[in-house]
C-alpha cells in the first residue's frame, strides 16, 4: 500500500472540512447581517422625518390663516361699527379689507396644497413601515433556514473532526508534519496531489519511474518533482 494512502484520506476530509467551516462562516456572517431590514428602517425614518416637517408646515399655514381671518374680522367690525370718521378712512379701511381678503383666498390655496402634501407624506410614510415589516418577516423566515443549515454544518464539522483523530491516529508523525506544512502553503491547502495517467494531478508533471514507485510502494512519500506536493498514485 502506497504510504500515501492514508493522507490522501485525510487530505479529502481536510477538503471537506474546509468547505463546511467556509459555509458556516458565511451563513453565520448573514444571520449578523440584516442589511435589507436596517435600509428599511432608515427609508421609514426618513419618511417620518418629512412627515412631520411637512405637519409643522401646515400647523403654522393655519395659524397665519386665523391670524387673517382676525383681522378682517376686525376691519370689518371697524367697516359696520360706524366709527369712521372721514370719508378717506372709510376707503382706505375698505381697500385693506379687500386686499386681507384677496391674501386669504391666496392662502387657502397654498394650505390646500400643502395639506395634500401632508397627507401624501403619511401615505409615504405608512408605505415605508409596510417595507420595515416585510424585510423584518423575510428576516425571521431566512433567520429559521439559515439556522438550520448552520446546525447541519456543525455537526459534519464535529463528525469530520472525530474521522480526522481517527484518521490522524495512524499515520506517522513525521509524515503528518509534512503533509501539515504543504497544506499552509499550497493553494487550496492541497498538500496530496492524486494522479492522473500517470502524472500529477496538480501540476501536470509525470514523476520518474523510479519517484513512481517510491509513490506506489516506497517506505518514505514520494514528493512531486513539480509542485513538491505528496503524490498519491491512487
Ligand atoms: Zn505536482
């Protein structure tokens, strides 16, 4: 049996486990992640805010529109009253009246406009809480899966870990040390390079005939001439 066997084992569970902590990462980094959910929220804050700038707007457009409809009041109070002295008074006392009136009728229609504003940016507002409610459910719904399959990947983890004790048990210290610091260093933490008609599967170079047979059957592992991972004749 090539002395390779056992690492090329080892290298495929190493594989594997790779994979699944990188899964794991991932959907643990998303479960801390509710960006859709906070870009909601912030629209919405936003929406309240020019809500409630626009109800300041129209509370102070109705105090003006009071404010008028007291003065003409009281000009016209003044107007039937009687108390008018002079002819020049009286004229004057009317054109004020007709000139409050004409700005009143001004700004009605500027408090009409600005009460449709108000109320399209309560509708805007109401639509903006509808968004933060659905991302917050499409959270909780993604939050049940996501949980799932982090738990899934926790136990192949621990299943793996356990395989790869039992695994490591029977290899030799000296080789493991080897097939350790060729997996911090190579791409992929590909330390076993398995062969393919006849030739490294990682990097294409076919090994001697004599390094062939050290991979088959040598008493110490065949490293590969090109890429100096340890071959695996398969
Ligand atoms: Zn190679």
């Amino acid at each position: 049996m090539s002395k390779a066997e056992p690492l090329y084992r080892l290298q495929l569970l190493d594989t594997d486990l790779d994979n699944a902590r990188r899964q794991l990462a991932e959907i643990e980094a998303a479960l801390n992640s509710n960006s859709a959910v906070n870009h909601a929220r912030a629209e919405l804050a936003s929406a309240q805010q020019a809500y409630q700038k626009q109800s300041v707007g129209v509370k102070s457009l109705e105090l003006e529109g009071r404010s008028l409809d007291d003065r003409i009041k009281a000009d016209e109070d003044r107007l039937y009253t009687g108390n008018i002295r002079t002819p020049k008074e009286l004229i004057d006392l009317q054109r004020e009246v007709e000139m409050l009136k004409r700005n009143r009728a001004t700004h009605e229609d500027l408090l009409l406009n600005e009460m449709l504003a108000l109320e399209e940016a309560a509708e805007t507002a109401r639509r903006c809480q509808a968004a933060v409610d659905d991302a917050a459910r499409h959270w909780q719904e993604d939050g049940v899966m996501l949980h799932e399959a982090a738990s899934k990947l926790r136990d192949r983890i621990s299943a793996d870990e356990e395989r790869r004790e039992a695994i490591c048990a029977g290899i030799p210290r000296a080789d493991l040390a080897v097939y350790t610091n060729l997996r911090a260093r190579k791409p992929g933490g590909v330390a076993v390079a398995s062969m393919k008609s006849e030739a490294c599967s990682q990097c294409g170079e076919a090994p001697s005939s004599v390094l062939l047979q050290q991979a088959r059957t040598g008493s110490t592992l065949a490293l590969c001439g090109g890429c100096g991972r340890i071959l695996f004749p398969g």
